[in-house]
C-alpha cells in the first residue's frame, strides 16, 4: 500500500515498509508512524487531516475549509 500524505503545504509519498507499517494498518497505526516520519505531535495531525481509504493507497490531506 502506498501513503500520500499532504501536510503544511507540501506532498510526500511513503510505502508501508518504509512506515514500518502492516499491510493494512489501523488509524492509530497510521497516525502514529506518520507522526514520527513527520516529527510533529500526533495529535495535530488527528485535528488537522482527513483519511481516504483506497485499494491501492490511503490518501492523508488538509480538511476542506469552506467559506
């Protein structure tokens, strides 16, 4: 599975393995590895982005802000 992550302004891209995440990980999983990749504080990143499971790749990006 391969992870898009769009964080701050920019796109990065991660395979599980090198997230040293199982095939199909969990939320908690998911967050937590991408906190550490992106050495910031988990729970900022659960306030701040939306999670899109696909087959293929999950899609980590910005909440929609409207108005």
């Amino acid at each position: 599975m391969v992870v898009h992550v769009r964080w701050q302004g920019r796109s990065y891209e991660w395979t599980n393995e090198e997230l040293a995440l199982p095939e199909r990980p969990d939320e908690e999983e998911l967050f937590t590895a991408l906190a550490q990749k992106l050495e910031t504080d988990v729970n900022l990143l659960k306030g701040e982005l939306v999670v899109d499971w696909g087959e293929e790749a999950v899609v980590l990006r910005p909440k929609a802000v409207f108005g």
